[in-house]
C-alpha cells in the first residue's frame, strides 16, 4: 500500500495551526487589561476629564486594571459612560495588546440656565449638569424656566447658536410667566420682546434691520425696548 505523504504532511501543517491559534488565543484571552486610553472626539472642552472617565470605568466593573480581557463585559462599560449627563456618546473596546480604549464624545451646551436651579442645556435641547471642570461661554437663560419644558428656549438658544450676528451680541434670554421670551443683547439698553417662537426668522431679520438702522443713526440708546411680536414691523418704546 502505498502512502500518500501529501495529505499526511497537510494533516500535520492543519493541525499545527489550530494547535498555535488555540495557543494564542488562550493567552491573548488570560492577558491583563492595561490602564484605560481615553481620547476625547471633537472639542477639548473638558467637562468631563479622562479621570472622570477611568473611575467610571473602574466603578462599574469594581476595577479594570490587571483583569483578564476575557472577563470584561464591553457593552456595560459603555452603557456606564453613556448614562453620565455629560457624555453624548461612547464607545469601549479592547486592543490587541490588552489596552482598554474608550472614545468619548462629550455634550455641548448651547444655553446656561440660572434661576432656582443650575443647568446647561446641550444642543439636542437635554439637561445638561454644570462642570466642575469647564464653564461654557454660552447665553444665560433667566425667569420661569421648567427643566421638563424648555422646547421655546432651545430653539432660541439654538437660533442664537447658529447665527453670527445673534451669537455676536445675545447675553441672556429671558422668559416670562406668560411664556413671553425676551432678549438682552450686548451693550444695549433695550429689551428686545419676541413673544413665541413663532415667525422666529422673521422677527430676527426684523430685529437685525432695525439695529443696523439705529447703529448708523448713532439713536440705539434712545430706546427701553423693542417689541417684535407685531408682523411685519417694529414697535419700538423710547426711555
């Protein structure tokens, strides 16, 4: 009988392979975790520092340093960055070397609220905890604000965000009882009345010709407040 040696010397090269991968496996499994590699995604306004992140890493696995990477649970660890106020997203993962990395998008604030309570409000319109850490430059929200009903005051804050002129020279919004939202704008006198957000482009282009005007007629001083609730004009109250 004769001996195929080709398909014996296949057997062996096969079986030596699963041999080395099962090897490599178990001991890449058994290696120990590193300390955590934190990289903050966009701006570096640190809200929430890389410690911060580590100790919650630590809390919610009772410490991640020096385990094995087979006993780590990936997605916990993320949900545990995800439930924090400061975090808009999260993501963990395990390098080949054993080093955890967490790649962390933090929120970003758009408003400050200051009334019987103190809060951001990010921009997708959500609670957002001051920091120890970091203070935003942002406009500062007054009056009766519900941290349950601030849809008319994110789209403002949103407005003013994304406006170059708005951004420029809003420093606090201000809402009523009546939910009549107000601007006070950067050395001016007057108080400027949007009512509801409605038309709110509108009212904006409104407010943007009339400053114009009474900034090339040096007269942005006579006036206590300007009302832009009116459509298509401008009721202005002189002091």
């Amino acid at each position: 009988m004769r001996i195929n040696w080709s398909y014996i010397k296949m057997f062996f090269l096969l079986a030596l392979v699963v041999f080395l991968y099962a090897f490599a496996s178990k001991k890449n499994s058994a290696r120990k975790v590193s300390k955590p590699n934190v990289n903050f995604l966009g701006d570096n306004n640190l809200f929430i520092t890389s410690e911060n992140v580590s100790k919650l890493l630590i809390q919610s696995f009772g410490g991640v340093e020096n385990v094995a990477k087979e006993t780590l649970d990936l997605n916990e660890l993320e949900n545990a960055l995800n439930s924090n106020p400061m975090i808009k997203s999260a993501e963990v993962y395990l390098s080949v070397n054993g080093t955890l990395n967490a790649e962390v998008e933090q929120k970003k604030p758009i408003a400050r609220v200051s009334t019987n309570a103190s809060y951001y409000i990010d921009e997708d319109g959500f609670y957002m905890p001051l920091s120890t850490n970091y203070s935003a430059r942002v406009p500062l929200v007054t009056g009766y604000v519900e941290k349950n009903n601030l849809k008319s005051i994110y789209i403002v804050a949103k407005k003013i965000k994304n406006d170059a002129f708005l951004k420029k020279h809003v420093i606090e919004i201000y809402q009523g009882m009546d939910h009549v939202i107000y601007l006070k704008l950067r050395q001016c006198h007057f108080l400027v009345q949007l009512g509801d957000v409605e038309f709110l482009d509108k009212k904006i282009n409104n407010l943007k010709a009339f400053y114009q005007k009474k900034l090339k007629d040096k007269t942005l001083d006579n006036y206590s407040k300007v009302n832009l609730q009116f459509d298509n004009q401008v009721v202005c109250t002189k002091i």
